[in-house]
C-alpha cells in the first residue's frame, strides 16, 4: 500500500498558500520595484539571531525588525513546548524538500539514512550553526545570508550572498531532496540545529542558567562558550540518545492493541520514521505534520496525545504567528544605546527625537551616527531606533539648547544637478524655500532626482533651518520660484531601479513662496559646489612652499564616486616618493589634480609617470603592499608650477 500525499489537507494547504504568497510576492516584486518585499523580515531564524546579538553586543542585527524578533521569540516557545511545529508547516526550504522528496519517491531513487552514517551527518548542523551563531551575534550582521539558500532565492542572489556559497546551498537543498530523505533539515540547516536545541531544553536550559549565573558573579566568559556548550549538547543528545530532553506537551502516541503494524504511517511520515514502532514518538525528526496520524484507518491505533485532533498542531502555530505579529506591533526595541562623558553626573540632561531619520537605518548607520555626535561638545548619548527610522538624542541642558542640537545633527549639503561641458557664461539665479520633510541625506537623493528632471535647475544646496533651507539654483529666467515649489510638492516621481521605471512616494512641502538669494556665473558656481579633494603626507607642514613644485593635469572626472574613492588609493601610490607631499583637486575653470612634490628628491619625470602606471601599490598600515587596477582617467598635458 501507498501513502496518500493528499491525506493530511490542512498541512498541504498550509504550505502551498505559504510558497503561493512567497512567489505572488517575489512577481509583484519582479514587475514593481516599489513594492518589493523584504522576506528577511520574517524569518525567525534571524530574529533568534538578533536576539542574541541584542543581549551580547546590546543592538540588533542589521536590517532586523521586531517582526523578525517576535517570529524567532514565538518560534522558540513553539519549539520548548509544542515540537518543531515551523519546521513541518512553515518552513518553505522544507515544504521544497518535502514535496521534491515526494516527487522523487516514485523513481525509488530516494533514501533514508540510518544508522552510523545518519547520526554522523547530523553533526553537520551543529558545526554550521556554531560559525552562524558565533559570527552573526559578535558582529550585528547575519552571516548566514551569505549562503542561505531561502535568501539567495527571494533576493535573486542579491548583494548579500556570495554567489558561489549560495548556488552551492541550493545545489544541497534540490539534489539532497532528490536521492536522501530531508537531506538539508536533517544535516544542514542551522535552524534546525537550534530547533534541537531548544527542544532539548531540559539540558539547553542549565547550561544557560550556568552560564549566567558565572557572568553574575563577574567572571567575563565570552558567550563563544555558551554557543559551544549549547551545540555540543545538542549534538550529542541527538547523536548518542536520539532522542532529546524535552517538555513533552504534544506527541504522537500509538496504540499497539489497535495497531496493525501495516506500516502505513511510517509510509507517510515525510521524515521516514518508523511511527508504529513507538509508543511515543520521540524522534528528534518529528515535527507534528500530523501525515501519520492522518494515514491511518485503523481506530484509536496511533493519535496525538492519544486523541484523533490533528487540528491542535496548525491551530498552535496559527496561535503563536497572530501573538507574534501583535507583540511585534506593540514594541521596538533599540538599535543602539549609548551614553558618554560625564552624563552620569550632569544634573541637565534632556532628549530630543528626531524622526524620518532614513539614513539610521541598521546597526552600522546607528554607528555611525553615534561616532559623529560624540564629537560634538554637550551631546551625552544616543538612543537609534532603526526599524523606524527615530533617534533620541541626549544633550547638555546648560550648554546647548534643542536648535543647537539639531544645528549640530544637521549635515549641509551641496548637489550639481547639471553640467555644460563647455563652462557657459550663463547666469544662474539662486532661489532659497525653507522645505518641511527635508532633513536626511535620503530626503535630499529625493529632491535631487526630482529637480534633475528640469535641465534649466543645475544645483541644490541645502542648510540648517526649521524647516531646512533650499537653496536652488536655475539659469536665469528658465524657472520661477512657484514651478520650484510645484516640483517639491509633487506626491510622487519616477526614477529607474535595475533598468525599469519605479514611482517613488513622497511628503515635501513649501513655506512661503520662495525668495531670491541673488545671481551667480556658472565657473563660480562650479567652484563653490566641487567636492575638493586634499591630502598632505610625507611631513608636508615641515617644507616652504616656495621650495616645491606643483604637476597639473585636466582630471574631468574628479568629482565622481569612482574617483573620489580610488583617489585614496592614488594618494598611497604617489606618497611611495618622500618627496610627494600633497594631492589635491581643484576646480580652476575645470577640474584638476595637483600633486605636489619637492623637485630635489623626485623628479617631475617620477611624478608624472605615476599617473599612467597600470597599477596602483597600495601601502597598506600593517606594512603590506597590494596592487589594484588604475582606473583614474586624466586628460591633456601635464603642467609643471612653482607652488603657491
Ligand atoms: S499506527 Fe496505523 S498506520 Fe501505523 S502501522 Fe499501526 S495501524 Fe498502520
Ligand atoms: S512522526 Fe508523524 S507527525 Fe512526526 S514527522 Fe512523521 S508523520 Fe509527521
């Protein structure tokens, strides 16, 4: 007798509507870039991750949500007492595996492993969840998404898989499905690992108790050993008693005076275990798919705790996911906290938020963020909320006041929208509107892209104030002051993502109707808005001036990302010379390099031929030397100066 794929109903719809939703998303995704969705945002594995990365490092990994939190949180609840209930209705790689396993089954090319051979293999999920665990909570970032084959799938292999790493796990997932039976849950995923773990929690709970109670008494053991410990018995518990140290609140019960040993559960049991030979199904595989259950004719032979409501395990999960979601939606933890200097002891200390703050959007900009207001004189502290984007910032009640803080907070900043080749002599005028909704650096790419549109606005420029200032900059008599703020006010605007049209919502508007500043020629506006470029080294401060010699070159890409970046490495290439003393950029009527050097110790010659050398050496600051690419274009001939 065959085992009925179609049985057990409620599984099946269960996974198909959950692959049906992944795919009907990832379409709207494809065809929509605005409305692309973030899948790592519910995955419990990361949450669970996140919340040790929360406790250890005291932030969140980055890009993680309280959604993500709560499904890990709700996960390991599920899994203490309840069985790896995500594992048979929820996990996709699973539902994959299941029914390409199924699929497979009728060539009989499919196996189960038993045995030596089984038990070994299994240690393979503990040693990847180590790395994981062990690399993603030290660091805020999670360092499975570089080969998870879920994420690689969803994301298109996007810039957070290595490509090989992630093909690779795919390969494990589709052809493991084929020929052995759970290949990846049972040998290779970290999830699963974890899942034992907790389930084994009778053991997993006194190793964390210990490992606290050793942190309360002060001794700094570093948690690398709790996620040792923790693994180890996991692995061994699986290996040696197959079986774990559980809460057995729900398990699979056979009766054997009703039971046939027709072995038809076993059958149907898509983890390959031998249900009938159990009074109780104790299995480390089991997952309460319920297929056994639901496969069996004969009356009161096998149940859930001895009863035939095989609804209890989706009603459960279903449970669970719901108090997830309004946890979630009823809490936001903290990316960063932080406090400094004498804030402990100031008797002043008030807070302001700042929200829409876009660019806070993970642990790493929470950072960065914090090493710039450290650096500023009565700001004490920072609190960042990534998920939405808010911050609270602590500050010096007797030095500064609110204005000033957010004076300090605020980066000004300049964007050439347009550029004439041919240096015209046009006039521009200067328009300045106060913008509410403009405050971030992503507020500004915005209103960048929206101004760009028009060929007569040709610069942006932005400074403190309540609201932000505007100032923008038009040919003379191309746009007046009410087109400008028609544009801003704009609720939407197209832009191209991966070579198709996005519309991008947006929320700016005007005060007042805009005034002039004044007029500018189009050189001087180019001066004013180069982002220079300026490196001293090699003891620069100790020559004169007039004792050195400048080489000038055209350098028509000065101002490009490329070339701001690579420029770094083309100041360590040409400082190989003691004599070379400074690079910079500058914009004359065009943009140049300059690099000055001490004709006594390096010749022009020397310099120049740095420039067209097919390679960069690259001084590194542990005395390594490494070569890359040069890819820095200059144009027409050098000039030698005295320098000025
Ligand atoms: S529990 Fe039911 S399906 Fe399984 S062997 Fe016994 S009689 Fe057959
Ligand atoms: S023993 Fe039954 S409930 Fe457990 S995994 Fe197998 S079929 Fe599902």
């Amino acid at each position: 007798m065959k085992a009925n794929f179609l049985h057990n109903k409620t599984k099946l719809v269960i996974q198909a509507a959950l692959l049906v939703l992944i795919i009907t998303l990832l379409v709207i995704g494809a065809f929509n870039k605005a409305h692309t969705t973030d899948f790592e945002a519910y995955c419990p594995f990361g949450g669970i991750m996140s919340l040790g990365s929360k406790l250890w490092m005291g932030t969140m990994s980055c890009a993680m949500s309280e959604n993500q939190l709560f499904m890990g949180i709700m996960l390991v609840i599920g899994v203490i007492l309840f069985g790896k209930l995500f594992c048979g209705y929820l996990c996709p790689i699973g539902t994959v595996t299941e029914w390409l396993n199924k699929l497979f089954a009728r060539f009989n090319i499919s196996i189960v492993l038993k045995g030596k051979v089984d038990r070994i293999l299994r240690l393979g999920k503990y040693v990847l969840l180590f790395f994981t665990a062990y690399f993603t909570i030290t660091s805020s970032e999670l360092w499975c998404k570089k080969f998870d084959p879920y994420f690689a799938s969803v994301t298109g292999f996007g810039t957070d898989t290595v490509l090989w790493a992630g093909i690779l796990t795919i390969l494990v997932v589709v052809v493991g499905s084929v020929f052995i039976r759970f290949f990846w849950c049972k040998y290779v995923c970290p999830l699963s690992a974890l899942s034992n773990i907790f389930t084994n929690i009778l053991i997993s709970a006194p190793i964390v108790i210990i490992y606290l109670i050793i942190r309360l008494i002060g001794w700094d053991m570093h948690i690398i050993w709790l996620i040792l410990a923790l693994c180890l018995s996991g692995a061994i518990t699986e290996i040696f008693r197959y079986k774990f140290y559980s809460i057995p609140l729900l398990r699979v019960t056979v009766n054997h005076d009703h039971c046939t040993s027709c072995g038809l559960c076993a059958k149907a049991c898509p983890q390959g275990i031998d249900v009938y030979e159990y009074d109780k199904v104790t299995h480390p595989d089991c997952t309460l798919c319920m297929d056994c259950v639901k496969e069996c004719d004969e009356d009161e032979s096998i149940g859930l705790n001895q009863s035939k409501k095989t609804w209890i395990p989706p009603v459960i999960l279903g449970g669970l996911i719901i108090l997830g979601v309004i946890l979630a939606n009823n809490f936001s933890f903290k990316t960063l906290t932080e406090r400094w200097g004498n804030y402990e002891t100031l008797q002043n200390v008030k807070s302001i938020e700042l929200k829409d703050m876009r660019s806070v959007k993970c642990y790493g900009s929470s950072k960065s963020l914090y090493l710039k207001l450290r650096r500023i004189p009565g700001i004490v502290g920072v609190d960042t909320w990534a998920s939405d984007h808010r911050v609270h910032i602590f500050y010096n009640a007797d030095k500064l006041s609110d204005i000033d803080v957010k004076k300090a907070v605020f980066t000004p900043s300049k964007y050439i929208l347009q550029k004439f080749g041919d240096t015209p002599s046009d006039l521009l005028e200067i328009f300045e509107i106060p913008v509410n909704g403009l405050w971030d650096v992503y507020d500004n790419y915005d209103l960048v892209r929206m101004l760009m549109k028009n060929p007569d606005i040709v610069g942006l420029k932005t400074d403190f104030g309540e609201p932000v200032l505007a100032e923008i900059y038009v040919v003379k008599g191309s746009v007046t002051p009410a087109e400008l703020i028609d544009i801003i006010e704009q609720k939407s605007y197209t832009r191209i993502i991966k070579g198709e049209e996005v519309e991008v919502k947006v929320d700016f508007s005007c005060e007042g109707k805009g005034r002039k500043l004044g007029e500018i020629n189009y050189p001087d506006f180019r001066k004013d808005f180069f982002a220079a470029y300026n490196q001293e080294f090699n003891n620069y401060q100790n020559y004169n001036l007039a004792d050195l010699k400048v080489l000038e070159i055209d350098f028509p890409d000065a101002e490009s990302t490329l070339a701001r970046r690579e420029l770094r490495y083309f100041t360590s290439h040409v400082s190989e010379y003691d004599g070379v003393v400074r690079l910079q950029t500058v914009f004359t009527d065009r943009p140049v390099l300059r690099i000055y050097f001490d004709p006594k110790q390096v010749s022009a010659e020397q310099v120049e031929a740095k420039l067209t050398s097919p390679k960069l050496k690259v001084f590194q600051s542990n005395g390594d030397i490494i070569e890359r690419d040069n890819v820095l274009k200059f144009a027409g001939e050098v000039r030698i100066n005295n320098a000025q």
